[in-house]
C-alpha cells in the first residue's frame, strides 16, 4: 500500500513494463492517474507515527470542527477521525476514513510524492492524470467553515513545487 507498488488485482512490476513496452512498440503513450490528496491508512508513512505526525493533516482531538468528509456531507465532524494509538489527535480525511489527508506544507512530502512520480517515469509512464489537487491544502484556520478545505489557493502552487523538484519541464 504505497505509490511505488502495483495493485496485487493488476499484476506485479514486470507485467507492468511489459506492458508499457508493448504499448510503447505500437506508439501509444501511458498515463497514469495519480491522487496525490490521499493515502491509504495502511501506507508505511501512516501506520509510522514519527512520520504520521509530518506528512498527515492532524489536529488536536480538543479542536472542534464542523468539516463533513465529501462521502458524508450532511455529517457535520466527519472529516476527521481519531488517529490510531494516539486519543489526543485526530486525521482529516475528506473523502473515506481510510483515505487520510497528506500535509502538503511539508516540504518532505513534496519531496517523496516527486520521487514516486519519478519510480512510475523511469518505468516508461509517459505523465500523469493529478487527480483531486484541489484539497491538497485546507485553511486549518477556519475549521468551522466547510469551503475552507476546497480550492485554496496555494494547490495550484503545491503542484509547481512538485513538478519543479523533478528535471521535467513545466508550463503553467
């Protein structure tokens, strides 16, 4: 459960360039969509505290916010759910509780989602569908105003950063 492996339902590593080499030998392209808002909780960087703590959205379980998660809407608290061994904090999930939020103002996690962009490309992936890069960033500030974790401003800014510390070129 990470974003360097492929899923066990389609095949292993080698299928997969097999499979890129035989598209590419008929002049077709591979694209991979990529959601770079999320993980799976059962990602190593999730069940690793030390750094559950950096690359995951948290807050203290004393905060109150009202964020639904998009799967629950009308569930005012549901974005977020108590982190594993740890009462004291919880993680928001925006979408399904086992799908928590990466924290995009490290610069590490930046860091890491370009090296997993960068596995798939030396693979031959010719570039990537980035899905949901709208909640990439949420206003903590606001924890009671349900817009607050959609399209802020510094996404489009966090999508830059991880494309800029790649050798790719970027326009936009």
């Amino acid at each position: 459960m990470n974003f360097t492996k492929v899923a066990v339902e389609y095949g292993d590593q080698s299928e997969f360039t097999d499979l890129v080499s035989r598209l590419n030998e008929k002049g077709m392209k591979v694209i991979l969509q990529f959601i770079p808002n999320h993980s799976s909780i059962q990602h190593d960087w999730f069940r690793d505290e030390t750094v559950r703590d950096k690359y995951y959205v948290t807050i203290a379980a004393t905060e109150d916010s009202s964020w639904a998660s998009h799967v629950t809407p009308y569930e005012p608290g549901s974005a977020w759910s108590e982190v594993p061994v740890n009462e004291e904090m919880w993680f928001l999930h925006q979408f399904t509780t086992g799908e928590p939020d990466l924290n995009y103002r490290n610069p590490g996690l930046i860091k890491e989602i370009n090296n997993a962009l960068q596995f798939w490309y030396s693979l031959g992936v010719d570039g990537f569908l980035l899905s949901r890069v709208s909640y990439l960033i949420e206003n903590l500030s606001r924890l009671n105003d349900q817009n607050a974790m959609l399209n802020h401003p510094d996404n489009a800014g966090v999508v830059k950063k991880i494309l800029r510390s790649s050798d790719w070129s970027f326009n936009g």
